[in-house]
C-alpha cells in the first residue's frame, strides 16, 4: 500500500481528492503544501495530494511555487471536484448563533448563510477541518466544512451542497518523483514551468512555438521570481501527452528558447476531454514530416 | 475634496495606499472590493482604490473580476507598498498568550511569531483591523497589523516592519470611470483585458501583435469565465501610455482581434522604471512610418 501525503488537515477538500486520486492507499495529513511535497522529494511518502487551482480564486501559488522550486516532481493524475460545502452543528444544538470556516469558505457560502442562518455570527477559522473540530468543542455552534468532515467528527449535518456560485471547482494534482508516466489516452494534459529572462516578446516566442503546432492552452499562469517583481516563471498547461511527436516536437522547440525549462507531467484529464487536433498538426503529419526529411537525407525523395 | 471608496475596514493595508494615493481627500471603507467599485459606479464616491497584486499571492482575483465585469473603470494611478506588518498590543499587557490576525497575514509572520513569541497561540480573524478590535476588546492579547492600524486603535506598538519575506510587495490601483487620462511620462503602465475565445494560438497572437510592437509585457493573467472552466479573460499590463503611436497601433490591433476588449488605463508607474523601447519600435518610428504611406498615398514617394 502506497503511502500519500495531502494538504491536510483531515477532513478538507483535498483529503476528499486524495481519496479519489489514491483510492486504497494510506493517507497522511501535512501541516502545509510545501511539506506535502518535501514529504515526497525525501522519500517519506510515495506520491502527494495538492489544490492546483480553483475556478474562483485563480491558482494556488503555494502548489506553483512548491513544484519549481527544489527537486522536481511530476504530475501523475488529476482531480476535479466541485466546491460544496456541507454545514454541520453539535448533536442536539437547537439554535445556532456562531457558524465558523476558512475566510475563503465563508465568503463562498455568505448569500446561503444570510438566507438560511440569518441570525448568525460567522466566525473566522485557520481551516474547514478547524471549524468542526471547534465545533466539537462547543466553541461555535456550526461549521462550513468539505462533505469529508462529517467522516471524522461526531457532528450532525445541517444542509450538504451548500455553494454561492455553484459551479466552482478545484482541480488537484497527485505528485510523485520522476518515473514511469501515465500511458497516453488521447485525452490528457502536459505541464511545464519555464523560467524566462524579461526580454519583450519572450512569452509570445513560447507560445508561439505551441501555437504553430496547433497545441492548445488549457491554463497559463505568470508568477514573479521572489527575487525580483518584475521577472516572470510562465507555468503553461497544453492538450497532448508527451508521448505524442506533436509535442516531442514542441517541448524539443521550448527546450532550445528556455534555459530553465521543467516538465511537470502528462496525465488524462480529469474531464476527459479529448485534445483538440488542428489541421497538418495530428501526430502521423509528425512522423510523416520526419520520414519525409529522413528520406530527404538519404537520397531518396526530394 | 473627493471622495474616496476603499476596500476597509479602516486600519489595513488597503488604508494606507488609500492615503498614498488620495493624500487629503475624504477615504470612505468599503465591506468588499467589488462594493468599493461599486460605490465608483454608482457615483457615490469619485474613486476606488483596491488591491490588484501581491508579489506572494499573486493577483487579486476580486480585482481582476470586479474591473471587467460592469460598466468600465478605468486605473488612474497606483501605489507599491512593502507589506511589513506592527504587532500590537493593548497598553499595560505583560504577557501575550494569543496573537489574532488575517490568516494570510498569520501565514506570512510564521518565523517571526514563532522566533519572538513562541508562546502564543495564532488566532484567525476576519480581517487584520478586526484582530486589532478583537485586542482592543480584551478578546486577544495581540494582533499583527498594518502599520496604519496604530493610528485608529489605542494599541501599543510591540514591533514594527515584521514579515518573514522582507520584501513581499502589494501594488495597489486607484480606479475612475472613464474621463480624462493622466499625462504619459514616459515611465507608463497600461492595462486592458481581452476575453477570448478558446481557440488554438489566440494568446500567441495577441501577445505577438505586442512583441512585434517591441512593447514589454509587465505582467499576464489568465482568468477562467466563470461560465466555463475552459474559457479565459486575459489581463495584460504592459509598459506605455494611449497616448503614444506605437501603443495607439498596438491596441487597434488587439481590437481587431477581440471583440471583447476593455481598456483598463494608462497610468504612471510607481516603480518609475521608464519603458524599454526596442530599435524601429519607438514613436518617432511609428509617426515617420505613418507619414512615409501617407506620402506614397499621395504619389509624393515610392
């Protein structure tokens, strides 16, 4: 049985995705995302669980930063999971007049809590598993929780896919160290991360080289070096495996521009959405164009 | 004197851009960014000034979304601040058992909490004004502030300049609805956001349409619709004013790309970094070129 740290603590979205991508295996809660994943660059777990990014708030720059950072680590797998919280209270609590969660949670549930529990005070909590355990305690009278929490504390369920905006979604990684990568499947996702001087026009030349291969983006993320604001790590998610020639090609063409270039794994898409081929950029247009050269070379064809 | 909406309470970060910005005018808190545009919109206040990105956590999605949804504003000046934070205590306390503060801002003083107070037990609050509220009601024995707080509260300062990355920047943006630009200076940032559609190479093509311009990007981001998980708002900062020729040619090429295209201001820099200009790529170059088709319009040159 694999061992698989996640961003903890238990009873959070992620532990709930760690269960979908890691079904089966032990999972251990870290304290933070780095640690998850110092979890694994030390041998001390075989894969980790982390949030990616979040339809609503945008990236989860720890997990960028995290993965650039340091020994590398790829992406094996995907998770989507929509963000529904569930509200739990004490057994037997009749009225609940604090309710308490993550900032980031409460401000996700805030138009449900005013016409649902209007004569409640929210109350700020380091994390949705906190919020139950506090709970528990009889230090507030509900929580806002991941659907999870209700697994590991004794509480009652007040209302379950509870969301203001109700289609928001996180996506999850799970991360191993370099090795054996996922088969390809015809619908699957390439990540990168390429550290890039603040020369003009830099970004456009690498999305250039995606472009004219007919690779289409599926996320593109700037984030500033810590040592400088005005440099840039570009992290760039594509359709394709890199298994497949179109993108051999391109990341062959992206290796020559950056210095600093990380792959950070091809895995099937949680979505199954199968990648969009252009015209002329197909795999077999690939090795017919390579076959074509080579026979070129040879003497054969011109 | 104007009156100014910021993002409050009174006592954050927000404050004290706020007060770099509009030294002198009426600064009114607002409960949300999005109601701080809101009040602009509305003509309830004659300015808004909220948060766009922080060197650690990267864009202000809040921001980013509340400028492109609803009637346009436009930036009209920025401010960069350090986000070093005070502690502070009530007078007369000798022993500080609980610390209260943001937990982004709980997060960002970890080393320091853990160096200077090792003791204490970290609270989480709704904001780092609220956790100075909470120490002035007796509820924590300090909170970790901005350093404005000091100034509404009658707390004591414990330490000042506290942050664990000591040069973690927020940079900030004071918004209008449309009217009159400010002056270009030469040291210029202008904004604008494009929604595209999700077709293969259209980031590459509105980037190259700036690259081919020799115009510098300062910063991208890439916001999801939140119709759908695929689909993207492109943010794009880059250096230059609307008034120059070459950033004028740039931006009727993006219009002709995207119908969807929001100018978002042109402003000065607060870092003063004058804009780079590439050979071939600088005004005179564009007005002489303009000039040159205009003459061999006219059959005075060929």
């Amino acid at each position: 049985m694999a061992r698989i740290a996640y961003f903890g603590p238990q009873g959070t979205f992620t532990e709930q995705a760690a269960r979908v991508l890691a079904a089966g295996d032990e999972l251990v809660p870290a304290e933070t995302i780095r640690l998850a994943l110092t979890a694994v660059r030390h041998g001390e777990a075989d894969a980790a669980c982390v949030p990616v990014e979040n339809s609503v708030e945008g990236a989860v720059t720890a997990t960028l930063d995290g993965l650039s950072d340091a020994d590398p680590l790829v992406a094996v797998a995907e998770a989507i999971l929509p963000v529904h919280f569930s509200v739990l209270k004490r057994p037997g609590t009749t009225e609940i007049r604090t309710v308490a969660s993550h900032p980031h949670a409460l401000a996700q549930v805030r138009d449900w809590l005013e016409a649902n529990l209007p004569g409640a005070t929210p109350v700020a909590s380091s994390s949705t598993a906190a919020a139950a355990v506090g709970v528990h305690a009889g230090d507030f009278d509900a929580a806002v929780t991941a659907p999870v929490a209700v697994e590991h504390y004794p509480l009652e369920v007040v209302a379950t896919g509870v969301a203001d905006v109700s289609d928001a979604r996180t996506r999850f990684l799970l991360v191993r160290k370099p090795g054996e990568l996922p088969e390809p499947t015809g619908a699957d996702r390439t990540s990168i991360v390429a550290a890039a001087v603040n020369r003009t026009g830099t970004l456009a030349e690498l999305l250039t080289e995606l472009a004219s291969r007919g690779i289409n983006l599926t996320r593109l993320d700037a984030r500033p070096t810590r040592d400088n604001f005005g440099e840039y790590r570009f992290f760039i998610d594509f359709e394709g495996h890199v298994a497949e020639p179109r993108i051999i090609d391109a990341l062959a063409a992206l290796r020559r521009r950056c210095r600093n270039l990380r792959f950070l794994g091809s895995h099937p898409r949680a979505d199954g959405i199968r990648s969009t081929i252009e015209p002329g950029a197909d795999n077999d247009s690939f090795l017919d164009a390579t076959a074509w050269v080579d026979a070129v070379r040879k003497g054969d064809l011109a």
